[in-house]
C-alpha cells in the first residue's frame, strides 16, 4: 500500500495526514498523539473513526497540525483520518458518512462589523 495524503480542517486548523499500513502509530507534528492531545476527550475524537471501521493498529498516520486551538486541531485530525480511510476502502464512506464523520463543519468566528463593539453586540442605545 502506497502512502495517502489527505487534508482535514476545522475553523482556522488545518491538519495534513500521511497514512500508511503499519502497526497503529498515530504522530501529530513528531509527538505521539496522547502527548499531543492531553485530554481523553480529545484522543477520543481523533481515534473515532478508526474504532468504527474496526482498522486500529492497522496503520500508521503521521499528521501535521496548524492553527487554531485544541478542539479545532482535534476535530480537522479526525475529518483527515475519516477521509482518508475512504480513500483507501470505498466501504468505509456507508459507516462513517450517518455519523457525521465525513462533513466539513462550516461554523466559523463571525467578522466584527464596524460601528459596532462586536459582532453582533452593538452600542448602549440612548432614546434619549
């Protein structure tokens, strides 16, 4: 099996995956995964898609992670894994696409308007 590229995002992190058969290594930017992501919550998300098509300790996959914050590093890994795993076994597309694992999620940080202090929040209005 040749090595897969695939690309993963999530609000402004953006996550590159190279996967190979291997033994079940996981290393994001040349840590190990748990290193990485410190909370249970987090390597959760990230081994989800492996433990619903049953391929832990299949493969190797090394990731490159930028920007954002945890969560948003966490969730762009695990779009990354899920696609790539569609890449290599077409089957895998009817388990992971009903658990919302193959979406990009668009919600993103809504711009500041100018007049106002926020996004949404406006000035103290005065009627008189």
């Amino acid at each position: 099996m040749e090595v897969i590229h695939t690309i993963g995002r999530r609000k402004k992190s953006v996550a590159r995956l190279y996967i190979s058969q291997g033994k079940g290594n996981i290393t994001v930017n040349k840590k190990t995964f748990t290193d990485f992501f410190p909370t249970p919550t987090l390597q959760y998300k990230i081994t989800q898609p492996l433990t619903l098509t049953e391929n832990e300790g299949n493969f190797d996959i090394k990731l490159t992670v930028k920007g954002g914050g945890f969560n948003g590093q966490a969730e762009a890994v695990r779009l990354a894994i899920s696609r790539a795993l569609c890449k290599i076994n077409q089957e895998n597309r009817t388990i992971l696409k009903p658990e919302g694992l193959l979406t990009r999620d668009p919600r993103t940080v809504e711009r500041k308007k100018f007049g106002q202090k926020k996004a949404r929040k406006k000035h103290q209005f005065s009627k008189r």
